[in-house]
C-alpha cells in the first residue's frame, strides 16, 4: 500500500451545519440545513503562516429550505443546486438564473456535460431539460414505477438505481432494461468513471458495467464493507464506508487493489 490521498483538515469548529457539498476547483461549497451557502478556498502561504483554508463568502437565505445536492458548472459557470426546486446561479456572484419550476420536490438531478442534459429525478418520474446556451428547457417527463435512490448518464440512457434492482432507461424510447438486482444489503450507489463505465454497488462489490449495461470486467472491486457512497480520483475510487474511507484502484491488472485506508470515522459527505 502507498499513500494516494493525503488528508487536510479544511474548517473547525465549522459555524454551520452541513447539508451537501460541491468541488469548485481549489475551493469548496458547503450548503446547509438552513439553505446558507458557505464558500471555502484555499488561501496561499505567507511568511510563515502556512497555506490554510478560510471562508472567504458566506451566502445567507441562498434558498428556503435544506441545500440537498450541488453541482458546479464551470464550464458554463453555473451553479445547480436542489432545495425546494432545482435551481441555477451564476458562479461569480451566486446571481438567480433560473428556477425550474416542475422541479419542485424533486430528490437529485444528474447533469451530462457531453449532452448539455440535465436528468431529474421525482417520486416516479424523471423530467429531462436540455439547455440550448440560454436557458433549460423541458423536453421530456419520464414515468417510472419506483423513486431512483441514484443515477448515472450512460451513454444516450440514465442507470437508474431502485429500491430493489438496477436498470438502464432509453431517454428516447422509454424502454426499461434490467441490469441486475440490489442486492440482499439493498445498498445502491452509482459512480461514474472516466473509462465510460459505472460502477454499481451491490453489496460489498462494485460491479463494472459498459454503456449498455452489460459487466465490462471479470471482476468487480471487492470493499470490506457496504460503501456507503463513492468518489472517482482517477486512478483511485474513494469509498465511504461505515467506519472509515478505503481508497483502492481501478486498475483491472492489479492483484492487490487496497491502496489505502483512511481512520476517518462519521463521514457524512464526499465531493471529488
């Protein structure tokens, strides 16, 4: 084992409680239960006060309710995040965009780069907007006959992770495939990764699949425990699990894929 991931200490004694999370570059998003929106960086060293994290922003009343998922745009400079709805801001000062308003309740979104796509996910239905470099428009509702607990693009369909089993949706045709079951843990977590596979979780496996949802390797990555969530670090996955992080390569030469092992007990949230 060597160490891949090297671990910072980025805030204490943090004044707000932490609802979700976003990489931005060197800096770091914080949403809170209260809808407050923190902005940590990384400040340079000077003299001898070495380099350190501070807040340098603190967005009060950014939403109403609890900040449940955030993603950074950077290469549209936009922010997503879901409250009570999804909504969009812009990244240089947090400015309202756009509020899609069918969005409301909604559980997670998922937003595809290669198609300027954004999937929504409901109580059993998926509404998808497109974004034609003005705005986000509504081009389709998707019913479904379970809520999806995760999801990931996937070629031209979403992975959509169930109660009960995995299953590949056609955007366009609607046509539900199945991938395969849960699992008797009824863990589901889908990561994305750079090769163009997903990773699903079942049990205490990730299961490599192809854009078609068929097994792209011979063997899965074995975890000591049920991840609980996961992080891509090509070429590292960082897994959550209950009572502390595995870091372990993705690799599929490798006969030995443990890398490392973080002691961090009570993690709550990851964003690479």
């Amino acid at each position: 084992m060597h160490t891949a991931v090297e671990v910072k200490v980025v805030l204490e004694r943090c004044p707000l409680r932490v609802a979700s999370l976003a990489a931005w570059g060197d800096k770091c998003i914080v949403g809170t239960p209260e809808g407050n929106l923190l902005i940590l960086a990384e400040l340079p060293q000077q003299g001898t006060t070495p380099a350190h994290y501070e807040a340098v922003d603190t967005r009060k009343s950014f939403a109403k309710k609890p900040i449940t998922q955030m993603q950074v745009l950077e290469d549209l400079g936009f922010l997503l995040s879901l409250s009570e709805h999804v909504a969009v801001h812009t990244l240089d000062d947090f400015s309202p965009v756009a509020v899609l308003s069918k969005s409301k309740s909604a559980t997670l979104f998922k937003w595809s780069q290669e198609r300027a796509t954004l999937c929504v996910a409901l109580k059993k239905r998926l509404l998808i907007y497109k974004f034609n470099g003005l705005e986000f428009q509504e081009v389709k509702e998707v019913p479904l006959n379970d809520t999806p607990r995760d999801m990931a693009w996937c070629g031209g369909s979403m992975c959509l992770g169930l109660t009960k089993q995995y299953v590949l949706l056609d955007v366009a045709s609607g046509q539900v495939t199945e991938v395969f079951p849960t699992g008797r843990l009824g863990a589901v977590s889908i990561l994305e990764l750079e090769s163009s596979e997903l990773m699903l979780t079942k049990d205490c496996v990730g299961v490599f699949v192809g854009p078609e949802g068929k097994p792209s390797r011979r063997h899965g990555l074995a975890w000591s425990d049920t991840p609980l969530a996961a992080a891509a670090m090509d070429p590292y996955v960082v897994a959550m699990l209950p009572r502390h992080l595995e870091v372990r390569t993705l690799s599929a030469r490798a006969q030995q894929t443990l890398v490392q092992t973080l002691p961090l007990r009570d993690v709550r949230f990851m964003a690479a």
